[in-house]
C-alpha cells in the first residue's frame, strides 16, 4: 500500500517484520486508515512495536507516536485491535509550533504468525 506523499506504507517495515518474526517476537503494527485536514503522514504509514519495546516505521512523524507505542504495547498484551484517533486544530499546531494541524484515525492490532 502506498501511503500519502510517496510513503511506502507497510514496505518500510516489512524486513524488520520478518527479522521479528524469525526471532518469535511477538508485534504489533499501526496503521494509519484516515485522515481528516492535514497530518504529517497519510493513510497507510505504518509504525511496528515488538514486545520489546523496539519501534520501526512512523504514523505521525513524532506527534503522537509515544501515545501509538503505548496502545501497540497493550494490543501486543490483550490480542484486542482498536481503532484510536488523535487530532489537534490549526490554531493549536500554530500555538504549539507544529506545521500541521488535524485528525488521523489509526488502527492498531496484533500480528498472530
């Protein structure tokens, strides 16, 4: 899946996806499914997060990937997938000194191998 602005989505993660896996890591992945206004990263960016606490890829560019990592720790422990959502308006971003204000939905679910 290609993501907004010539991301490769789940392409930039899939090597480390697949060295996880070989080490019987158990992973979660996040994946952006929408976005509404502006965001640093479009649908299909994706974040990875094994049990270890190691992350590859980015759903937000940083805004709101500590947030990401926590929901991927809890998916890795329960097996429940969610779909979060995360938004701040223009006025705030500008006050705050972010480029971009908006809404990005991301779902987040275990990988069973």
């Amino acid at each position: 899946m290609l993501a907004q602005n010539g991301e490769r989505g789940i392409s930039e993660v899939l090597d480390t996806l697949e060295r996880w896996r070989g080490e019987g890591q158990r992973v979660a992945l996040a994946t952006v499914v929408g976005v509404e206004r502006s965001a640093p990263r479009g649908p299909g960016a994706v974040m990875a997060v094994n049990e270890r606490g190691d992350v590859a890829g980015s759903v937000s560019g940083g805004c709101v990937e500590s947030a990401v990592y926590i929901e991927a720790q809890d998916a890795i422990a329960s097996g429940r997938g969610r779909l979060v959502t995360y938004g701040i308006s223009e006025d705030q971003a500008l006050e705050h000194g972010l480029t971009c204000g908006g809404t990005i939905h991301v779902l987040v679910e275990r990988l069973d191998w």
